[in-house]
C-alpha cells in the first residue's frame, strides 16, 4: 500500500492530509525560501522523494542561483502587502531538464512573504524545448506568456523596452514564428 493509500485510509489523518496525499498538483510549504514540506506530487514533478526536499533551499530547483535571486526579489515585490504572487516559470528538475509551471504562491504574512508562504505548483505541457534558451531570454518568455507587453516586461526585469523586443524577435526566429501570439502559442502547446 502506497503511503497516499495509508494516509486515505488510516483513521486519524484528517481532510487536508488527504487532499495534499491525492492532490494533482505539487503542493509546498517554506519558510524563508526553503522547503519544509512537499506532498509526494511536488516531489515527484521535480523527480524527487518528498523527504529529499524538506530542509532544501527552493533554489535547487531554479535553472540557476542568479534566477532563484531576480525572481525571488519580482516575488517579493508583487507580494509586499497583498501575500499573493502567480506565475508561469522554468524550474529545474533533478535529472538537470528544465520543466514549465504555473506557480501560485501565498504568504501567511504580507508584509513578510517569504516567512512563511504555501505554494501550488502545476505541470505545463509545451512546445518548447526550454534548456537550449538563456536565463534573461527564459524570463522573458515568461513575461510575454503572462501577458506583459515588452514595456511591463521591461519595467519588471529592469532592463530596456528595445532589448525586450530584441528577445523577443530572436525567440520568435528560434521557435519558427513570426509573431508574439505565435510565440506564445508555441509555448503554451497549443496547435
């Protein structure tokens, strides 16, 4: 019996221990960026075991050390005073490949997000294949698939409009497209 199966059937564990057991999603809590509990789906997204990951730092699984430090300040940031921040971004998997997520996060503390924070990770399948992209071209692709415009993308990774755009037209040439809803199709898997 599976430890999701014991924990569903074992008198004494309660709702919320069962939903994070069956949950689909990758489920994680931290304190001050490091991971204290995953439920075995976020391990397992990342190919790990939930025990390997408690006590980690998050940054085992960025792409690199200066993404874990530029996008945990954007975090930080957009969660100032509201506790809340989502969204779409490379992570590193144990085996080194990078994988595509929608990211949910929600500080118990607003004007300290990273204190304490619970965090909802969920797999996107695309057409991409992102390890062949750069660290500043990945959070570009991000931006663009949340919905910025190449003056906010620029504005939130404190870098020009003119080089957002020139990003943008190499990643267009790199994936075959020729427009930014191109791109973004491309990158989201759809036909």
């Amino acid at each position: 019996m599976s430890q999701a199966d014991r924990r569903t059937h074992t008198p004494g564990f309660s709702p919320a221990e069962s939903f994070a057991a069956l949950s689909p999603l990758g489920l994680a809590l931290s304190r001050d960026r490091v991971l204290f509990w995953v439920n075995e789906r976020f391990a397992a997204l990342f190919g790990f075991a939930a025990e390997e990951l408690a006590g980690q730092s998050f940054a085992v699984l960025f792409p690199s050390e200066a993404e874990f430090r530029r996008i945990g300040l954007r975090m930080q940031a957009a969660m100032q005073g509201c506790g809340s921040y989502r969204d779409e971004r490379l992570m590193r998997r144990r085996d080194g490949r990078l994988q595509w997520f929608r990211v949910h996060g929600h500080a118990t503390d607003p004007n300290e997000p990273f204190r304490e924070a619970a965090w909802v990770f969920e797999p996107m399948t695309t057409g991409v294949e992102p390890d062949t992209l750069t660290p500043r071209e990945r959070e570009v692709l991000a931006a663009l698939t949340a919905g910025q415009t190449a003056k906010e993308c620029a504005k939130s990774l404190g870098i020009s409009p003119r080089t957002v755009e020139k990003l943008s037209a190499r990643l267009r040439q790199h994936y075959g497209v020729h427009t930014s809803a191109g791109l973004i199709a491309r990158v989201l898997g759809m036909p």
